[in-house]
C-alpha cells in the first residue's frame, strides 16, 4: 500500500497531499535505474581492475607450484652433473693413470653434445627448453662415460692376462735362495772348456724336484733334445717365452694351457748338463734376457741383492 507524501501550502496554511503523477513516476524510476546501472558497472570495472579473475588465481596458483617443482628438478640435474663430473674425473685421473692409458680429451667428451639443438628449439618456454638441452648434455656425456668404462675394463682385463701371464716367480722352490748356482752372461762350459755366453739361469735342486711355469701361457714344445734333454718351452703371449732345460722329465705336452706356479716337470741331469739342476731362460720377442729380473713376486729388494751375490759366485754353468 502506497504511503501518501504531504506538503505544506503556505498560502492555504494546510498539509495538503503531494499528487505524484504517472509520468514523474516513470521518469524516477527510470532515474533510479540509470544511477544504479552506472554505479553497477563502475563497480564490476573496479573490482575486475582490483582482484584477478578465480580461474586467473587457480592458474597463479598452479604456475607457482609448477616452479617450486622447476627448482627441485634444476637442482637434481646440478647435483647429478657434479656427480657425473667427479666419475669423469676419477676416469681420467686414476683409472686410466693406473691403467697406464691416456686420459679421454675434452673434444672426446663433448662429442654429440648440441645434436639436438633443433629439436630443443622447437620447444616454446624457455625453462623447458633448457631443462632439456641439460637432459640431453648429461645423457650424452653419460654415454661417452659408458663407453669409457667399457674401454677401461676391457683394458683391465687385457692387463690381468699380461700380468698372470709375465714370469715372475722362480721356476724351482728357493727359499733360502741357495739354490741359484750361476747367473746370466759369459759363463764356463763345463763340457765343452771354454766361455760362452750363457742364455739364462741354473738352479741346482735335487733330481726329482718341481719345476714351476713361471706364468701363464701355452706349452710350445715338450720334448728331448741333446743340448737341454728333456725341456719345456712356455709361450706366455706378450712377447714372453720360457724355456725350462735338463728335467728328468715333463708332466706337460704341446698346446696345454698353464698356470703361474703350476709343476709342468722335475729337475734332473739330462743333455749336456754335469749335474742336476735346472736350466731356465726367458725371452722376450725372441732375445734372451736375464731372468733374475723376473722373480718380483717372489723377492724383496734385499732377496733380490743376497739372490745375485750367490748367483755370482760360480764362473762356470752346469749348463
Ligand atoms: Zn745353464
């Protein structure tokens, strides 16, 4: 129900009832509306200048969360580059040095670093962009590391053979180091009354005693010849070769595989030899060389000393 408005008329002196027509009506109505459109729309413009849209909050929020996990996986990617370093370091500054090979050089390293430059390009933003070019910077450089392992063991064990197969124990059991009567060099033969030169060792030991390949390798020849009787000769690949002289006889044949330490016949007397012992060479791409340089598994630098000065003693070989 309408509230009826009032007025004062001075001239009448009454309150007399304010007649509102249909028109000022419409017209205040339709101002009432207008002021309440503008203020509507000034407000929304205000507050979309003030706050961000809710999805625009939700997208902030997601984009912060998405660089906090950013930073976590650049810092795995730094520590896991400092860690490939440090291998890469230890490859080349000990591994190799040890295994007397040269060090990878930086050229070796970096190769097929950069090969996917093109695709990374097409990637739009740019921490994607470099978290990958990282990526594929640590997966080469692992794979060059790989490949470097493999060299390193493939070396590794090529040297485990050169060394299980190089001579380096004595041929018969010398503890005391007694047992070595006369050394490489101009000897006197004991047969034949003059010097010549004497191509290894002689061990004297009891006829019957083990004689002992100096390393692994194949037997070459077993056989009987009238210079050294019954001999062993040992190719231990690398250049090296042994040959064990005057044995009673040998426990070994052509073409079987042996191991350092391992009996391959017996000390005797047979060929030109005037006593039992044995007679035992190595040979190095077919030379001679002395074999008291040959005993390092077996002797400390004073041994090695007190080794050559009973070796010296004797002038003359049993040969
Ligand atoms: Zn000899």
């Amino acid at each position: 129900m309408n509230r009826m408005r009032y007025i004062y008329n001075a001239e009448t002196c009454k309150y007399e009832p304010v007649i509102v027509s249909p028109k000022d009506a419409a017209k205040r109505l339709l101002r009432f509306l207008g002021i309440t459109f503008v203020l509507g729309v000034a407000g929304l413009l205000y507050f979309n200048s003030k706050y961000e849209h809710l999805d625009e909050t939700f997208q902030t929020q997601i984009n912060q969360g998405l660089k906090a996990e950013w930073h976590v996986l650049y810092k795995q990617l730094d520590r896991t580059s400092t860690q490939l370093s440090a291998l890469e370091h230890n490859d080349d500054h000990n591994y190799r040095v040890i295994l007397d090979m040269e060090p990878l050089d930086q050229s070796q390293r970096e190769a097929g670093v950069g090969g996917r430059e093109k695709t990374s390009e097409a990637i739009m933003y740019p921490l994607v962009r470099n978290a990958y070019l990282q990526v594929e910077k640590l997966k080469n450089r692992l794979d060059i590391e790989a490949q470097s392992f493999q060299q390193l063991q493939d070396e590794l064990a090529r040297k485990e053979k050169m060394w299980a197969s190089r001579p380096a124990i004595q041929p018969v059991s010398n503890k005391d180091l007694k047992h070595l009567h006369t050394l490489f060099g101009l000897r006197m033969h004991p047969l034949l009354g003059y010097v010549r030169p004497h191509n290894g060792l002689d061990f004297t030991a009891p006829e019957g005693a083990p004689i002992y390949s100096t390393g692994d390798g194949t037997i070459s020849i077993a056989q009987y010849s009238e210079s050294l009787g019954n001999m062993v000769f040992v190719d231990h690949g690398f250049g090296f070769q042994t040959r064990y002289g005057h044995m009673t006889k040998f426990i070994v044949h052509a073409g079987e595989k042996v191991k350092r330490g391992q009996v391959i016949g017996y000390v005797g007397d047979t060929g030109l030899s005037v006593a039992a012992h044995l007679h035992y060479e190595v040979l190095y791409n077919g030379t001679y060389i002395n074999p008291i340089n040959f005993f390092q598994r077996d002797l400390n630098n004073k041994e090695y000393e007190k080794l050559i000065e009973i070796g010296s003693q004797s002038v003359t070989s049993l040969d």
